[in-house]
C-alpha cells in the first residue's frame, strides 16, 4: 500500500507544474488567444521563483515572484499581439526563445545554490491518516493550488457571466465587440492570468520538483502543458485528467523499468506477459509513449465533429484589431 | 497616453520597405543601452553582431550552411500557413528526412555510385512528406487538431532516432558510440567553392525551392487555391477546391521540403547520424517564415538575418566575452521589434492623449510607456 | 522593456567577463563546451577547469569560451571560429565534437587542439578522458556496505561505453563486498532533466532500492535521498550542500590540474599531442570526502581509493559477462581500448542493455 501512496504522490508532483500551466493556458485560448511561449515565462517563473526565495529566504516569496514575473514576462506578449496584432505564433515561440535566454542571464549567480523547498502541508491526525492522510492532507502548496485553479477555472467558465463573455470573445471577437464587450481587455487579463500560471509552475519546478535553479530546468514541459490544452479539448477538469495520465505514464514506464519481473512469476499470465514486454521494450519507445498517448486520445475525442467544434475557441489564433 | 491601431484600406508600401530598417535601428539603440549596462561599447558589440560575420569570406560560407534549412523548412512552412494549416512539426520531418535519406548509405556503406546522392535526397523527401502526412491524414481523417499531433510527432521522432543510431544503425567500428557508419564521397553533398569554405548544394536547394514556390505562390493556380482556402474555406469549397487534398498538399509539400533539409545537412554538413542532428531548426523555421512575411522571397532574407544573429552570437561570445544568454537575449529583442514593426504596414498606429478620448473610440488596452 | 532592462541591470554583475584585452605575448586558449556552463555539472566542471588555469597562470593567458554549442555544423564553425581568432590551444569537451576537430585541426595546423573522451588523434590534436569507472568502484563498494537491503538504483542517461563502464565498475564494487548485492537500472534518455532524475529517484526508491547513484547530471536525485532519509552519491560536482545527510561521496571531475599542466607545456612550447586517460592518481578524478557512513566502512573507501591511486584496476579479473561467459580471466586486466567501447554488463546485473 505504502509504495502506490508514493507512486501516486510521485505522479502528483510531476503532473502538477503541467496542470497549472495548462489551466492558464487554457484560459488564455478560450479567450482566443494562443501563446506558444509556455516554455519561456515558465523557465522565467522557475529563475524568478528560486531567485527571490534565495534572496528573501522565504520560498513564499518566491511562489509570488514567479507569478508577478511569469504575469510581467506574458505581457510582453500581450502587448505585441494584442496591441501590435503581431502574429501569435511567431510571437510566442520569440517569447520562448527570449525567456531561455533571459532566464538563462538573470540565473547565472544562482547556479551551484541549493534552494529550499516550500514546507509540506501538516494537519496533525489528518495528514497522520493511512494512505489518505500524505495524498490528500500531506502534500506541497502548489498541488492544493492546482486543485483550487482548475476547480476555479471551471466556475469561471462556466458558471459566471465574466467567463460567458470571454468563451464568446474566443469563438466570435468580431461578434463579441459589436455586442459592446472589451475584446482586447479581456484578452490582456487572459493573457496575465496564463502568463502568471505558467510562472507558478515554473516555480514549482524551481521550489518544489527539484528546489534548485538550473539553466533550461523546465526541459520542455512548458510545450507538454500546451499540448495538455488541446489533449482537453479546452475543458478545465478534462486538463487536470490528461495532466495525470501524462503523470502516470511518464512515471509508470520509469517503474517498468526498475521492476523485478520475478515479483509477478505469480500474476496472472496476462499481466505477466504485458510486464514482460514492456520490460524488453527499448526505454526509447517507452519514453515515447506519452507522446503516442496523446495523438490516440486526440483522434477518439475528435472524431465527434460536432463536439469538438462546440469547445473549440473558433477564432484561436487570428490577431483582433477593434474596427470603427 | 495610449495608442490605438487603425487598418489601413490597402497594405503599406512604404511601411513594407521601412519597418525592417525602423526595427533595426530600435533593435540598435535598446541594445546598445543592454550593452552599455553590461559595460560592452555598443558600438564595438554591433559590428562584433553585425559587420565581421559578413566581413571575412569564411564567415559567409558559414552563414549559408546555418541559413539553408531554415530557409528550405520555412518555405515549406509558409504555403501552409497561407493555406492556414499548422505544422509545426517541421522539426520531426527534418529528422525522418535524415533518417530516410540515409538509408542507403547507412545500410550499404561500400555502395559507390552517381546515384547514390540523388537516391538519398530523393529519400529524404519522400520520409519528411510521408511523416508529415500523418498529421494530414489524421486531420482529414478524425479531425484531430494538426499542431497538436505534429508537434507529438517531434518527440517521437527524436526518439526514434535516438534508438536507431544507438541500436539497429549503430556503426559496428564505432567504439560503441552512438553515430552510424561516415557516409562515402558519394553520399556527400559536395561543397560549392571548397578552395573559400564549407558552404555546399544545401543553400542552392534553398534558393531553388524559395523561387520555385514563389513561383507556385503567385503564378499558378495552386497558389490561389492555397491563398482562397486560407482565408475562407467556404469559398474556397464554393471555387470547387477541396480542403482535404489542400491539407495533404500543404504537409506533404512542407513535409518534403523540411525532409530535404534534414537530409542535406545530414550529407552536406555531418555526414553520418548522430543522436541528435538538429539544433530545433524546424522550431526557428517557423519565427522565420513570419519575419519573411509568408513569401518565399522574404523567407530567404529573414533565414539570412537570423543565421547572421547566431553567427554574431558566437562572435559576440568570443571576441566580446559576453554568454551565450545575453547573444540569445539579443536576438529574443530583434525578433519582437521586427514582429512588432511589421505592424505598421498594415495599421497606423495613433497616439491618444488620455484627456480627449473620442467618444466613438473603442477603448484600446494601457501600454507601458517605456515600450 | 523597463521591466526587462532593470532585470538586466540587476544581473549585470553576474556575467562573467571571459575575454580580457588583447595582448601580443599571451597565449589564448578556448573551450567548446556543449552544454551551457550554468548546469552544474558536465560542462560546469569544464568551466571550473578553465578557470583554475586562468587564475593559476594569471596573465600569462587569456581564455575565451563558446557554450552551448551543438554537434555537427555548429560545432565545426565554433572550432573554426576560434582557431581563426587567434586561439592558440582549444580544448574540446564532447565526444560529438570530433570529426568536427579532426576536420578543423588539419586546417590550422599551428593551433594546439585537445578533445575530451574521443579517440581520434593527429598530429596537432590530442585526446584526454578520465577513468570515472574508478570513483564508481569505490562508490559500489560503499553502496553494498551501507545499503540494508542490498538493492542500489542507477540512473542512467545513455547505453555509450562511459555509462556501461560506470555501471559495470559500481557492480564489481558492490559484488566484492556482497556477491547477492542487485541493481536496478532506470533509463532516463536524457543527461539533463532534473526533473525526470528526481522521478526515477523516486520510482527506483519505491522499487527497493534504499541507494541511488546516477549517470546523469543534476542534484535531483540526491535531493530526493536526503528527502527520504536515504542515501546516494554526487556526480561530476560535491553535491554535498544539496544533501549534506545523504551525500555518501561524489564522483567528480577535476580537469583543472590537466589544463594547467598542457597550457604550461604549450607556454614552454613542448606540448605533444598524446592520448591520456586521467585517473584517480592523476587528480582528474576526485572523490569528496566520505560522510554519512560509518568509520568502517569509510576506512574501507579510503583503501581502495589509495589501491586505485597505486595502479590497480577495478576491471581485474576474474570477472564473467551478464550471461556467465567468462571475460577476464584471473589476475587479467581488461585493455583500455576494450573498456573503451565497452558494451556489455558484467555478471549479475538484472536489465537489458537497450541496444
């Protein structure tokens, strides 16, 4: 029992930076804006994040630096496509670029310095529980904040008026400004909230995952979260499930590998023989497989045409310049 | 203070021909003052950037070599994002074109022949077009979102070819290190003045291919198919078109394109796979087909400013001793000025004063004013 | 940009400042690094080398370097590039980065060239690695001693000779304190993801392992032990300040003492290509000192590392291969040219070697 309670505390903590950063990114899309610079204000979360934690000596501190950097950092972005109508691709992938960079500058007196993590949450008798007790009371500040955004996104969304509107700027800009609604504000708070997110999951990296700053630490996780978005077909809860499958998946072939195959000599010949074979797969293919997973699961969500359409931000990507 | 963007009724010439100089000399003053911080004589660090990468003739041969496959990938890139089609995986069909094209010369090493560097190159394409078919297919088939599942395939390529020149291709004489075999003089793609440098075919493919598909872009009628479906796929249907066949045309082009990069740098340049065979050229490929504007003649010279700001980098680093950070920092900048400044060819751009707004404005967003 | 440009003002101090001005009589040597130097770990420690040999020999040279820098085209413009702004001896430090040397060193034959773990040589280029696998025998032997269940995890990056070498030193290591000692092996395709190392820390700990070594290049695993109340050791750096109760010893580079010694040779102009492997004895490879164990077992490491240090190899038979077929037979020492593309597991080693 104790080792699934670790596995599944394991998965926690990979899924987590990757559910955050999606959920922004997820808000950001459904306001019909992509930003493909996840990768950068993350690593410039993660530098900000280890950097003010180590100056202040607080790691809270440093949890809000890398949202106030992650949120300053997308407004880069915001301005050149929202106020300039630059291409978003183009700009966000620059994004990236510059926040490897830039991160890579700011980081340079940090390298070599262990960092201190952000304290476990302790209830004493809950987190003391079996089994539940460490999963559900025991865990960093940042799974409970993840759990807290995803709930509080799909709320948004869905149960306000505010979050009515942004859905309808993302399908319609054009329809939603002729109704009078303030396109471009909305779509700048959109893009500090995903920008503020993908900070905060950076500074898990940099708190929580492995407390320490090196360069280019969110090893293209930032990409994963974005790919998460999509895997979700723009729903909140469907996002916090793909980020932990991809957890599971990405932990699980690590267990395969470390496996003794002689601890199932007595299961069941099927799942012997599936250990077996996954165990003699080389760990190329399994490190493929997340990737695999989610072009399957895309193709059985999308086949329903009329589903996909119905969460598909239809304006996703093209530049609104309000007319008059 | 704030700014409003107002379109203008037909692109700008004048902006069109003014906005890459309006960007370079805003690139040159807020890097001159990231310079001056870093204590570097601004003056001394643009002609480190800009002037001695063009300055001596080796230099320029090695401009080609770095601007070739972001020019061929971009290219490809460009006929679909004017089809409004996303690749980008262009990255991964780069590497399946190596993987592909090197099948001959990997599995039949002692084979010497003419033939030989056709064969491969004609491979590579076939691998980068067949790779970048399965987005297509899954798109026209299932409807699954092609960034997405394009840029999975990335991942999955990498990988795959991590594990072929680890295990099946590894070169038996090779210590065990994970590369295949050296490719023979025939399966080398020869360099064009090797007296002066390195540069080889793999930039004349470029320029071929720029030409040929601004050729296809402007000419010819599947050139207006692609421009029709990219901006009203309703019409585009209404012409008779098909967008399915526009989708597999666009990634199988692009595809082929990004493949012919992979495997002319993998016989031009490398000559033998290695786990790793590009530096994210597709991923760059991609800000270069937006700095060239989408056309194939503008593709050619935004790969050459780009290879020149890597190769300025790299000067940068050694002559001036700044990182390699602060060169990637620099370039992060002249790619936002020139994005940004490309805004002028189609808006004009008003400055508001905050006391007057007109009472029909559309509130436009704050900016800081230090932008 | 005010946000952007106050950062870099800030950070300013921090950049390090390579190139000093240009002077007629100094030497210039370069480094080609392909990671960035800020990773704490492979490149960093070459870095750490280039630094020692400045500071050692002061204005007797100057150093530039280029990071970042990836195999194939990249690299060979970087040697180019380097050979051309005067560098007088450039020193390589990936295995990737040889044909690119091979090539450019036979264009500038004046300019010294010394590349990091490959084989090929000329007539201007040297070659020099370092026996890690010695370090790795030591660590075995601690692990089997200080384990308690006799279980070690390995992660690992990449199946090449280095890696295999290391898993082989570690296990002989292990076996000659405990025959049954068993290791399981992760996998992580990857020299660079803390992350993913501290995953597979935690998937090997899960899995019985209660040490943990890697082949890969962060502190995340260590962190991971110390979090556990476990053990593990460093790799290329002392980790011990990510994990001063679980760092049992680190392996780590020290190439500074080399590049002294060949830019010194170069100064007084009697440097030769050659093709070295640096070891213990050399000071090339350093364990840092012995913790969190006890005295026994610390007195056990410390005679090893003198019987290394006095020339014995751990690959001294008899050893057998992963399917019982002998390979060294007794009193054998293994060449150096076979442990160099070394590409199988000694005996009781319970995972495939990916092909």
């Amino acid at each position: 029992m104790d080792i699934a309670v670790n596995i599944l505390l394991t998965i926690a903590t990979a899924a987590t930076p990757l559910l955050v950063a999606a959920i922004g990114e997820l808000v950001v899309e459904r306001s019909g804006v992509l930003n493909l610079g996840v990768e950068g204000m993350m690593i410039m979360g993660a530098v900000a994040g280890f950097g003010a934690s180590y100056l202040t000596g607080s790691p809270w501190a440093g949890l809000l630096a890398a949202m106030v950097v992650g949120a300053l950092f997308s407004l880069l972005f915001a301005v050149m496509t929202l106020s300039l109508a630059t291409n978003q691709v183009a700009t966000g992938l620059s994004l990236t670029l510059l926040g490897l960079g830039l991160s890579g500058m700011m980081g340079t007196g940090f390298v070599g310095l262990p960092g201190e993590r952000l304290p476990y949450l302790y209830i004493p008798f809950l987190s003391d529980l079996p089994v539940v007790g460490k999963l559900l009371f025991g865990q960093d500040p940042v799974f409970y904040i993840s759990i807290a955004l995803t709930a509080a996104v799909a709320w948004f969304l869905f149960r306000t008026r505010a979050g009515l509107t942004l859905r309808s700027i993302g399908d319609s800009h054009t329809s939603a400004h002729a109704l009078g609604i303030k396109v471009i504000r909305y779509r700048y708070l959109a893009v500090l909230f995903g920008g503020a997110c993908a900070g905060l999951a950076g500074g898990q990296l940099s708190l929580v995952y492995t407390p320490q700053w090196v360069e280019n630490m969110s090893a293209g996780r930032g990409w994963i979260a974005l790919a998460l978005v999509v895997f979700a077909s723009w729903r909140p809860w469907r996002v916090f499930a793909g980020a932990y499958i991809f957890g599971m998946i990405w932990i699980g072939q690590l267990h395969v590998q470390a496996i003794d195959l002689q601890q199932f000599a007595g299961a069941p010949w099927l799942l012997y023989k599936v250990m077996e074979l996954l165990k003699s797969l080389p760990s190329q293919y399994l490190a493929m497989l997340p990737y695999l997973a989610t072009i399957v699961v895309l193709v059985l969500i999308s086949r329903n045409k009329r589903l996909t359409m119905m969460n598909t931000p239809a304006s996703l990507g093209q530049p609104f310049v309000p007319d008059r | 203070m704030r700014l409003e963007l107002v379109k203008r009724p037909q692109r700008s010439a004048l902006f069109s021909a003014l906005s890459p100089f309006i960007a370079f000399v805003l690139t040159m003053i807020a890097g001159g003052i990231m310079f001056a911080l870093l204590g570097i004589n601004p003056f001394t660090a643009f002609n480190t950037y800009f002037v001695s990468p063009i300055s001596e003739v080796w230099q320029l041969h090695e401009l080609t070599i770095k601007a070739a496959p972001l020019i061929l990938i971009a290219v490809g890139l460009a006929v679909c994002y004017r089809a409004n089609i996303w690749n980008i995986g262009a990255e991964g069909q780069f590497i399946l074109g190596g993987i592909a094209g090197s099948i001959i010369p990997v599995m039949f090493p002692t084979f010497e022949s003419p033939i030989v560097l056709p064969l491969c190159l004609l491979l590579g394409m076939v691998g980068g077009a067949l790779y970048a078919a399965i987005p297509a297919l899954l798109k026209t088939r299932f409807n699954t979102n092609e960034i997405l599942t394009s840029l999975m395939l990335v991942y999955v390529a990498q990988l795959f070819l991590d594990w072929m020149v680890r295990g099946p291709w590894r070169d038996p004489q090779g210590h065990g290190f994970p590369q295949t075999v050296l490719f023979n003089n025939s399966a080398t793609l020869p360099e064009l003045f090797p007296d002066s440098g390195r540069a080889n075919w793999g930039f004349v493919f470029a320029l071929v291919a720029a030409v040929a598909v601004w050729l296809l872009m402007s000419k010819m009628l599947k050139g207006f198919e692609v421009r029709v479906l990219g901006s009203s796929p309703r019409a585009g249907r209404f012409a008779g078109f098909s967008f399915n066949r526009m989708v597999f045309f666009a990634f199988m082009l692009s595809g082929a394109l990004a493949g012919l990069a992979g495997i002319s740098e993998v016989t031009g340049a490398i000559n033998q796979l290695q786990p790793t065979i590009s530096p994210g050229y597709g991923f760059t490929a991609i800000i270069v087909a937006f700095l060239g504007r989408l056309n194939p003649l503008g593709i050619v010279a935004a790969g050459l400013v780009l290879a020149l700001t890597y190769l300025g980098g790299e000067a940068a680093q050694t002559a001036l001793g700044i990182s390699d950070k602060v060169a990637r920092v620099f370039q992060g900048m002249l790619l936002f000025f020139v994005l940004g400044c490309d805004t002028l060819i189609h808006y004009r751009i008003r400055l508001v004063g905050l006391g007057a707004p007109k009472p029909d404005a559309v509130p436009a967003p704050k900016l800081e004013e230090a932008h | 940009m005010k946000k952007l440009l106050i950062a870099l003002m800030t950070t300013a101090a921090g950049v390090s400042l390579a190139a000093n001005a240009e002077a007629a009589d100094k030497l210039k040597a370069c480094w080609v690094y392909v990671g960035p130097i800020g990773d704490f770990g492979y490149s960093y420690q070459h870095d750490q080398g280039r630094l020692e040999a400045q500071k050692e020999l002061g204005d007797k040279i100057e150093t530039a370097y280029l990071e970042n820098v990836a195999e194939g085209p990249d690299a060979d413009r970087a040697f180019e590039r380097l050979a051309r702004e005067n560098c007088k001896m450039i020193f390589g430090t990936s295995f990737g980065f040889m044909d690119s040397m091979v090539k450019v060193a036979k264009k500038f034959p004046k300019v010294m060239f010394e590349h990091a773990t490959g084989y090929k040589t000329a007539d201007n280029l040297g070659v020099y690695n370092a026996r890690f696998y010695e370090g790795r025998y030591v660590m075995g032997q601690i692990a089997a001693k200080v384990s308690k269940k006799g279980v070690a995890g390995y992660i690992v990056s990449f199946p090449i000779p280095e890696v295999v070498m290391g898993i082989d030193a570690f296990m002989l290591g292990a076996q000659s304190v405990n025959p049954n000692f068993k290791l399981k092996i992760v996998w992580v395709n990857s020299w660079f993801d803390p992350g993913k190392e501290a995953d597979a820390a935690k998937a090997l700990f899960d899995q019985g392992a209660d040490i943990i070594t890697q082949h890969t290049d962060s502190t995340a695993a260590l962190q991971v032990a110390e979090e556990r109340g476990l053990h593990g050791f460093g790799q290329s750096s002392d980790m011990i300040k990510f994990a001063p109760k679980a760092q049992l010893t680190a392996n780590t580079d020290n190439w500074g003492p080399y590049y002294v010694k060949r830019i010194k040779e170069a100064l007084d102009g009697t440097w030769k290509p050659d093709n070295v492997w640096l070891g213990i004895k050399d000071g090339a490879v350093e364990l840092s000192p012995f913790t969190n164990m006890p005295d026994d077992v610390k007195a056990m490491a410390e005679a090893t590392k003198k019987k290394i240090a006095d020339g014995w190899n751990p690959f001294t038979g008899p050893v057998a291969k992963q399917d019982g077929s002998a390979w060294l037979k007794d009193g054998e020492v293994a060449d150096d040219a076979t442990l160099l593309g070394l590409n199988f597991y000694v005996k009781g080693i319970d995972d495939k070697l990916p092909q």
